[in-house]
C-alpha cells in the first residue's frame, strides 16, 4: 500500500483522527507481537523476525509525545483492522 492508500484509509493510532493532513506517515515498532502479515516492522540485517506490531500515528501527536493506543493491521484486500495495543502479546 502506498503513501495515498494509508492518509485516506488509516487512522492515527493514538488520538483517531484523520493521516490526510500530516505531512509525514509516522510508524511506531511497538514491543507487542503482530500475528498479521501487514504492516509489521523487524530488521532484515540482524535477521529479526519481522513479528512487531506497528502503530502510525500523525505528526501532531508525534509532536505532542501522545503514545499509541492501538497497533494497526491490512490485508491485500485493503480491509484495516486495529489492535488494542493492552490485548497483545509482549515481544520478550
């Protein structure tokens, strides 16, 4: 999914609003286990397992230090599903 896809389909992970007017598509590797396929964040360099759940979250929050509350999922059918950030697994 590209840029586009993501400001008009996906929400802010911490206060809800809407990606359309942020400037950039801010991701948040969270320490929480994703059992989804997309988007998920790991290191192909140090062959981490790519299982870390992911938030996007807008540059106002990101400019305010408002933490995530929720960790967000797609499919290739384009249906966005988001994660109580308190209901999934810690990484360690």
């Amino acid at each position: 999914m590209d840029d586009d896809w993501i400001r008009k389909n996906v929400r802010c992970c911490a206060c809800g609003g809407s990606l359309e007017d942020s400037k950039h598509i801010n991701l948040v590797a969270l320490d929480k286990v994703a059992s989804w396929k997309f988007p998920t964040w790991g290191n192909v360099l140090t062959k981490q397992p790519l299982i870390h759940a992911v938030a996007i979250v807008c540059d106002k929050c990101i400019d305010k230090g408002v933490q995530p509350k929720f960790a967000v999922e797609w499919n290739d059918n384009g249906n966005v599903k988001y994660h109580k950030i308190e209901e999934l697994p810690n990484i360690s």
